[in-house]
C-alpha cells in the first residue's frame, strides 16, 4: 500500500479529529470533533455550533493544525499504529445547501447526531482541505514519517 492510499485509510476510517485554530490573543486551542470525509481527497468535514469560539477564530485565521490518531492498549498495538498530522486550510460553510451537504456527511456517518440539541439553523459545516500531511507508520519504524501530498 502506498503511503496516500496509508493516509486515505486513516481519513476513512477514524472517528475523530483533534483540530487547533489561534485564538485572538495568538494562542492555540485544541479540541476534537467527530468529522466525515468531504466530497474531495484530502478533505474532512464536521459541524459546529455557530456561536463556538472554533467559528470566531476559523473565520479570523483559517490555518488550522489537525490530528488524526488514536489510543493503543499494548506495545503490539503501538507497533501498528498509523496515523496522521498537518496544517491545512478550514472553511465555514454558511449557505443552506453548503451546511446540508456537510449534515448529511456527519449523518450518514453519525445517525445518533440527529438528535444534536437546538435547530438545524444553529450550526454551520466546516470543511477542512488538507494538501501535505505528516504520515507517522510504525509499521515501517518506531516513529518513521514521511510528507504526503495529497494534491498531487
């Protein structure tokens, strides 16, 4: 397998994102999201409160910083683990259509987030491009990584 189609699995088949956005005093904020793939390779979608500081700040500085992994129960699994991480570029999607495409993205992956308290109306699709990520393959070595890009 080569290493895109490496990344592409990890985007496939992982639940959660840790995404960081600056804040408006220039710090880091982290927080994860449940997302679903995008209608492009190399893209993830989720959904946010319109009101969540995540819009504030993606709407003042769209460079975001994402993390895509997960926990291991023993040195066999740390062993396997593949994962993902890297700057790209996030975008609010404000318009009825843009925020329905992204629903029912999260809900075709999430049925139980239809019942997400408040109305349709009080959330926003984000939609997060990824082009060059950091691939990190212990499978390869304790720690091997490598840039994949996944525009080209």
């Amino acid at each position: 397998m080569s290493s895109k189609e490496k990344v592409l699995q990890v985007l496939k088949n992982h639940n959660l994102v840790s995404i960081a956005t600056v804040d408006a005093n220039g710090l880091p904020r982290v927080r994860s999201v449940d997302y679903a793939l995008g209608g492009q390779e190399g893209e993830i979608v989720f959904i946010t409160h319109k009101l969540s500081d995540k819009v504030k700040e993606i709407s003042n500085n769209n460079n975001v910083y994402i993390v895509i992994d997960h926990d291991c129960d023993s040195m066999a699994e740390l062993q396997q683990l593949t994962y993902i991480r890297g700057a790209a570029k996030a975008y609010i999607s404000e318009t009825p259509e843009e925020v329905q495409k992204v629903f029912g993205a999260i809900l075709q992956k999430f049925p139980y987030l239809k019942d997400l308290p408040g109305e349709p109306s009080d959330f926003v699709g984000v939609r997060v491009e990824l082009s060059t990520v950091k691939l990190i393959d212990n499978t390869v070595g304790f720690g091997y990584s490598e840039e994949v890009n996944l525009r080209g």
